[in-house]
C-alpha cells in the first residue's frame, strides 16, 4: 500500500486534504493526524473491521482498547450510556484538551474498538485539523499513538512515517505536537473517579473541578500486586534498544553520578546516551548528550522525551542514562512514561557518587608556569579508571603568564603541546569537597593547611605517592635539568595514576 503524506498548515487548514482524509476515513482506512498530545492512527471507531486494521497495522494486541476521539461533546451520548454530573463539569474545564475519560459504553460501540471491555475511552482533542479531520471522518474516530506498538509515541510525522509508511492510507502531517506525551486517563465509571495514565492534565487539576480523584495504584507503586486499570498500562509499552536507566537525586548530585557511570562505559566501549537538561547539559563530557528541555519549563521535556528516545534507538547506543525529574505537574506523567521506558530500572546518585573519592586534581607549583602545568598535562594522558577535572595554579601569581620557554621545549620534545597555557593564582574557589590538591613543595602545602585548615585532601606529589625526594624547581638551570625533571615528574605521575586507579576500584 502506498502511503499518502500531505502537509497541513494548522493555522490554514486545506480544506480539501481533510475532506480527503475524512472520506478515507469513512471507507474503513486509516489515516494518521496529529492532536495535541501525540499522533494518532485514525479510523472509523464505530467500525469493527477499521478497528481491525489498526490493530494489525500497529501490531497491537487485541485486548488493549482504542480510545475514541470526539469533535464536539454532545457527540458523547450516542456511544455512552450516561453522563455523569462529574463528567460534565471535567468536559466543561478540560475539552476539547488532553483528557480522556471512561465510561459504559451504548450498543453502537463495538467490542473491537474497547478490546472486549464494556465501557469506553472518550477524548475531545484540542488540536484544529484533528478536530476538521474528525468531523470529516464521521464524527467518531478511534485513534491510538501512531506507531508500531513497542516504540516511542509519535511526536511528528516523520516517526509516523518511520513506523507505518506502506501499512496505511495516508499521514497528515501537521509539524510537531504541542504536549508530547499521551492523554490523562480518567475513569468515570467508578466512584471518586480514578485516573488510570498519567498526563497533561493533572491529578490537582481534576481535584479542584470536582473534589477527590483517585489514582491507580499500581501507577503509584511497581509493586503493586493489582494489573494496572487501563489493560495498556500492564504493557512495558516501549522498551528502546538499549538499556535506559534512571538516575535520581539532587541535581549536582546526578549529574556527577552520571558523568561518572558514563565514563566508566564510554572506557569499556561502549556507546552510551546522557538524557540532559537545559540546565546541566554544559557539565557532561562523554557521550552522546542530548537536552530533552529545561527543568524551569518541564513542558518542554514532555515534548521532547520520546523524540530523543527514538534518536537514542537510530543511533544504536547500548546505554541510556537519563536524569531524574520531579513528579509533580506535568512531571507525572514524564516520570511514567521515563519510568516504563526503563523498566523502572532507577539508581540513587548518591550511591553511585560515594564510589569516587576525588573528582577535581590541582597540583599547585610555585608560578604555574612549569611543573605544576607539566604535571597535569602528564596526567591527562594517562589511562584513568574514573573521570578526572585535572588543573595547576601557582602560589605566587601577579598576572597570567605563559609557560617557561624550556619546560615548553622539553615538552615538545615529547610531543605534549602546552602552547595555551596561562599561568593562575591559586584560589579557594577549586577547594571542594572532591578535590585533591597535589603541591611541588612542602611549603606550598603548609601555606595551604594553614590557610584553609578545614580542607583536608592537601600533599605533596612526592608525599602522595610515596616518592623520595620532592620534585625541584629547575628555574633558570640548563636544558637537561629540566629534562631530568621531566623524567621524575613522568614517574611519578604514573604512580599517581596507579594509585588512583587503586582507589576507583574499592
Ligand atoms: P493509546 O491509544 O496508545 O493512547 O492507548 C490507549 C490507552 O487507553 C491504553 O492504555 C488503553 O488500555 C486505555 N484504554 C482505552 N480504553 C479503555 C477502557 N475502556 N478502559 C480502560 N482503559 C482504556
Ligand atoms: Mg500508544
């Protein structure tokens, strides 16, 4: 079969698209379209055999039941039994929008369109051309997310495409979708009304209309012994290629333990995915980053999270590793989603981070301008277990300087660039809690001790490693001094490495 694709312009509906959509619509065929919460699969819902068609085209199975998409709310009173007083207050507040609700269904809803269930799943969307496009079909379209069942919601119709090019009639196609993640689930049928998925439309939201709603508990708790309500919600849902986990904790916090678990595969090769936000994406280093949206505005993490899911899955990492985002609002329903995604494989950072001791090492020299810089640049090439920022200052530093001449020369010599180097005064502001600071000279040391005597992590290179004898300044001495002291400097940062090698294995 080939697909149909047209574009339509939300704000300049064509006309004639949707009439052509609707009329396929009304023949039995399927038509994908975009609503404001994903894309949906299109078909005549009070049509057993188009029902039919949307399951096999999906891939989907049979006792997970289509919800069916209204364009005006008096259309509800043909395919329900009744309307509760509830019922109309939340359709007042909350449709045309992305809220579903349940009810018991009349006699002209077949058992294809609800899986065998005796109510059905109501949705006024808000989105104008799924609203022309249901008028034109018929009035009552059931429309599932327009994907192959196992992969991420749509949330464009290039992933519509990407799903169900060949398997159905035709993609509308109306840009990007405004929420990103699916409808709220509310069940009317019974009493306080009960929310069976997670959306947009919140559980305080639906409080304030009409007093207590209640939540099922399995979306509460995985271990929750009861199936969840709604029969879709027992399905994984989406599990991407590669393995998704979750990290929780406070933010700093997170993204430490992040980097940290990421570096740890990216060195044993393998190719791992950061889920960042607009906030914390500048501070990862391997990887492959991407933002899903900014903290301040979880709206925009909602609309990007199954978008990069799906970019994560083209790009075949074997890792994804997501930040954790606060439950509340919109933040349900992300977290659900994430959550399922992961199999609710989540680890608390702080577990994680409490397995590096040191994340930041500055060896400080007297100028910076030759063995402490040389140090860290020695450092850097070696193979560490853990993920270092490494950095030097020196103690006596009036205005930046670049490196000494020789020790740029014997560097070279070595095929080590230091070209860019400025030398910096020694401040408190690397001082944290994970910082290691390695000095040339005991004096340096005690000038540091006593100067911030609450921080702890203070040697000497020479103290640190166990060497023997302090690594000299060779300030003004012929060339083969400081290559001398390049030689017990390489030395001992390679017993450095070691040691920290040791320590990231306890
Ligand atoms: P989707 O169409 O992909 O958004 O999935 C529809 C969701 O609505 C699935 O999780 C279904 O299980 C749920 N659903 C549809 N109809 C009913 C119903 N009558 N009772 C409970 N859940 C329903
Ligand atoms: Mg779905």
């Amino acid at each position: 079969m080939e697909t149909i694709i047209k574009k339509v312009n939300k704000s300049d509906i064509d006309k004639e698209v949707i009439e052509q959509a609707g009329q396929i619509l009304k023949d039995g065929g399927l038509v994908a379209f975009p609503t404001e919460t994903v894309y949906g699969l299109g078909a005549n819902a009070l049509n057993e055999e188009a029902a039919g068609k949307t399951y096999a085209a999906k891939g989907r199975p049979s006792d997970n039941p289509l919800i069916v998409h209204i364009a005006e709310f008096e259309a509800l009173d043909k395919i329900v039994q009744n309307v509760p007083e509830k019922a109309r207050l939340i359709a007042e507040n909350f449709w045309p929008g992305p809220l579903t609700m349940i009810f018991n269904k009349s006699d002209v809803v077949p058992y294809g369109t609800t899986g065998g269930l005796d109510t059905v799943a109501v949705r006024m969307p808000d989105d104008p051309i799924a609203r022309a496009l249901i008028a034109a079909g018929g009035g009552y379209i059931s429309a599932p997310s327009a994907n192959t069942s196992g992969r991420p919601s749509p949330t464009a119709a290039e992933h519509v495409a990407a799903d169900l090019s060949g398997k159905i009639d035709m993609i509308v196609d109306g840009g990007s979708v405004e929420i990103g993640v699916e409808s709220t689930i509310l069940d009317m049928t019974v009493e306080p009304p009960m929310i069976l998925r997670p959306g947009a439309v919140t559980k305080e939201m639906l409080d304030k209309i009409i007093g207590e709603v209640t939540v099922d508990e399995s979306l509460i708790s995985d271990k929750s012994t009861e199936p969840p309500k709604a029969p879709g919600m027992k399905y994984r849902h989406y599990a991407p290629r590669a393995e998704l986990i979750i990290v929780e904790g406070d933010s700093g916090e997170t993204v430490k333990a992040i980097k940290q678990i990421a570096y740890e595969q990216v060195r044993l090769g393998y190719k791992v995915g950061i889920i960042a936000s607009n906030e914390t994406i500048g501070e990862y280093t391997v990887g492959i980053i991407k933002n899903i949206g900014s903290r301040e505005n979880e709206k925009t993490v909602a609309r990007n999270l199954y978008k990069i899911l799906r970019e994560f899955d083209d790009e075949e990492v074997d890792y994804i590793y997501s930040e954790a985002f606060p439950s509340e609002g919109i933040g349900t329903a992300i977290m659900n989603r994430l959550g399922k995604a992961a199999g609710h494989h989540v680890l608390a950072a702080g577990a994680i981070t409490k397995l590096q001791k040191y994340r930041s090492i500055v060896f400080v020299s007297s100028s910076d301008n030759c063995r402490a810089p040389m140090a860290a640049a020695l450092l850097r090439r070696q193979p560490l277990l853990q993920e270092y920022t490494v950095c030097s200052r020196g103690m006596i530093v009036l205005f930046p300087e670049p490196l000494n001449p020789k020790a740029e020369e014997i560097m070279k010599i070595h095929d080590i660039v230091l070209a860019g180097h400025e030398t910096t005064a020694f401040s408190e502001d690397v001082l944290n809690e994970d910082t290691l600071v390695l000095a040339m000279e005991e004096t340096q040391k005690l000038k540091i001790k006593s100067e911030y005597p609450q921080f702890e992590h203070v040697y000497t290179l020479c103290e640190y490693v166990g060497g023997e004898q302090e690594i000299p300044s060779v300030y003004g001495q012929a060339l083969e001094r400081y290559e001398e002291m390049y030689d017990m400097m390489k030395a001992y940062i390679i017993k450095l490495a070691e040691k920290l090698n040791e320590e990231a294995k306890h």
